[in-house]
C-alpha cells in the first residue's frame, strides 16, 4: 500500500505484531545472541552466505556490534521514508559520513566534495583522508563548469550538503546527479537540514543519502545517531566496514529514533512554517544585514529550494548589523532560544557560531564563519512569542 508520508512515519518499517504483543518496539537490550544448538548455526552461517552471495534473505542477530533487533527496525523505517532499499543506523552523523566514505574510496582515489560542506566533514577529507593517500577538492555548489573541471580520471565519489551548514545554500541534485552519471562516479549527499519531509535526493538520481540521525529525524535533542540510506549493493559494503570500524548505534538510541520519527512529519512542517514566518521578519528589520534563508526570493538559490524541495527547513541564519561582541550581546538577550550547538529537536537554539568555531580570528575565517552571524534553529513553539522574542533582543542592538 503506497500511504502518505506521515502514515509511514508512524508505521513504516515496523511488524504490526511485535514481541510480547508491545504496540512500541522494544528495546532489545544485549551485545550477544545465544544460538539453540550447532545446527542452529549452521543454519545461520548457510543463511548469511547465501545473503553475501545476492539472495534477500532474513538473517538472525549474532553480535550487537553487526545488527540489533531495535536497531533494525529502525534501518526499515528510515529507508521506507527516504525511498532506499537498505538504511544503516550509525552512532553519530559523522560516523555515518566517515564510514561511507572509507569504504567507497581507497588510496589513489580522488572525491570532490562541495565547499559549503560541515567544517567537521571537509576536516575529515582534507586532514584525514590525505593520510590514506586520498585527495580531496573543494567546488562551489552552484557551478556545474567548475564540478567537471575538477575531475580526474581517478575521481570516484561527489559529496554534497543540502541545505549547506550554516548559509543554506542549496545543490541542484538533478544536475549533480547528472554530472556524476556522465563520468561514472558516484553521489552522496547530506540531507541533515532538508529531512524527507522537505527533500528526498534518491528520486533526483543521486546514489547515497546520510543524516545526522541526532538533529531532526531524532528529534528531542536526546540521542546520537547516523544513517546512511541507498542501493543493497552499497549498504552491503558499508554495513561489513561498519562491522570492523565499529561505529554502530545502540538499541537504546534506535529506540528514542523510532519514537522521534513518528511526529517527523508534524514537527518538520511546523518548523518550516516558524523559520519562512522568522526569515521574512528579518529580511525587514533595520538591526540585520543578511538573512540567509532559500525560503527567500532574494536567496541565490531559491528557485532550485522552489522546485527541489516541498518546505524550506527550519534553521534561519542571519547576519545583525554589528561586531563579535554586539551579536553575543544579541544572542544573550534572546529569553526563549537555548544557546547551543546542534539544532532540530522541539527547543528552538540559537548559536553566534564564531563562538563555538574558535578564539582565533584567523581560524575563524578560515572556515568561512563571520563574527556577527548567528543560527538560528527554530523549534515547534509559537512562532509569535518567537518573533516578539527576537524583535526585542534586536532593539538593542
């Protein structure tokens, strides 16, 4: 049955009857699953080569570090809601990225990765990658000239954000996808700011989608999880590197994600809803010099958010008319926000992200991050005392 979003959100993935007659999945609580007898693993080893071998076939728990029953329901239900065959559940977002990557690349690869990318990603392929003699190059998301004349012969993944962290730019998926399909190589793409509820970058042709699991598929700002969703043919390999690298999710946390991504549907839309009301107040106010918004007509890249995506997201980032210390005077004032690093859940935070980049000017530029910026992550309050909210810390400023 083809359902609606929000129907799969609740029910996607998950066994209508589940153990002990429990309507929630329940946490399967163990790193190690006993087997009845030998026959019984001679049954799971026949069973585990014939999967490796092509066939779709069940195979039973062994070791928490290789699957969970929790764990799994999970995986399912990530991959209904973003249209993949297979999903992986990883302990963090970047052990999700730095996995995928591992595994797809090998010494003498090359990767092209856009230069909007989380700085923790770019990090990982410019300081880490190098030490496993894999080059890394940055291009602009918004040039598809530049795209292909970075390319060498021995490039074999583009990896892409979108809605980039923080300025929100936005990829055109349909020309990255073409791009890599024209030259043989694959795509990745970070869907952490877009959600399947706004965005789903399988159905534009690109061959990989990963999230930070902890930021709005999660939801409540109370777990750590990655995931990375795609083809069977490459979640097969990522889930054998997973099992050596050992960046699997916990069943406790599989479990806070199964909760959250029931109210995904809901939550998303009211965040949408808060951020484009958030934006267009901003883009009037005297006190801000840039919103950066693809919800925004005057965003470079609003009509690719226009065609690309069903709801523009929830974080708004802006720049106040002022220096580094005027905008933490800013974000001081502000009395609903939390002041935080992450972004996603219910609570709105605020971030002057400088602050939390470097002390260092120079260090500060270098990622790209300008003193008087702040992020803001809208959450599900009402959009009203929000704004009521920021007109006030911004009289100040």
């Amino acid at each position: 049955m083809n359902n609606h979003f929000s129907t799969q959100a609740v029910h996607g993935g998950e066994e209508k009857r589940k153990p002990y007659g429990a309507l929630t999945t329940p946490i399967v609580q163990t790193s190690t699953y006993t087997f009845q007898d030998t026959a019984e693993i001679v049954d799971f080893l026949e069973r585990k080569a014939a999967r490796k071998a092509g066939e779709d076939l069940e195979v039973r728990d062994e070791y928490g570090r290789y699957s969970n029953p929790t764990q799994s329901a999970a995986e399912r239900k990530l991959a209904v809601l973003e249209g993949g065959e297979r999903a992986l559940l990883f302990s963090t977002g970047m052990a999700a990225i730095t996995t995928a990557v591992l595994t797809l690349l090998s010494a003498g690869d090359h990767l092209l990765m856009i230069d909007n990318s989380y700085r923790r990603t770019r990090e990982f392929a410019k300081k880490f990658l190098v030490r496993w003699g894999i080059d890394c190059t940055l291009v602009p998301i918004d040039d598809p000239a530049a795209w292909v004349a970075a390319l060498r012969p021995n490039t074999r993944l583009f990896f892409s954000e979108t809605p980039t962290n923080p300025y929100l730019r936005v990829m055109d998926l349909s020309s990255m996808a073409g791009v890599a399909r024209e030259h043989g190589i694959l795509t990745m793409v970070d869907s952490t700011f877009g959600t399947p509820v706004n965005l789903r970058p399988l159905e534009y042709g690109i061959d990989l989608v990963m999230h930070s699991a902890s930021k709005y598929l999660g939801g409540h700002n109370d777990l750590l999880a990655g995931t990375v969703i795609g083809p069977r043919r490459l979640l097969d390999e990522i889930e054998n590197a997973r099992g050596v690298l050992g960046g699997v999710g916990g069943p406790h946390d599989a479990y806070l994600l199964l909760r959250g991504l029931k109210t995904l549907d809901l939550r998303v839309r009211r965040q949408n809803e808060n951020a484009l009301r958030m934006a267009r107040f901003l883009e009037g106010h005297p006190a801000v010099r840039t919103v950066y918004y693809p919800g925004l007509p005057g965003h470079p890249d609003h009509e690719i958010a226009r065609r690309q995506m069903s709801g523009y997201g929830g974080v708004v980032s802006f720049e106040i008319d002022g220096d580094m210390e005027d905008t933490g005077r800013f974000i001081d004032r502000l009395q609903i926000p939390y002041i935080g690093p992450t972004l996603g859940g219910v609570e709105s935070i605020a971030q002057q992200q400088a602050r939390f980049v470097s002390l260092d000017p120079e260090e500060r530029r270098a990622t790209g991050i300008v003193d008087n910026l702040v992020r803001y992550a809208l959450g599900i309050e009402d959009c009203d005392d929000l704004i009521a909210d920021l007109a006030g810390a911004l009289e100040g400023v």
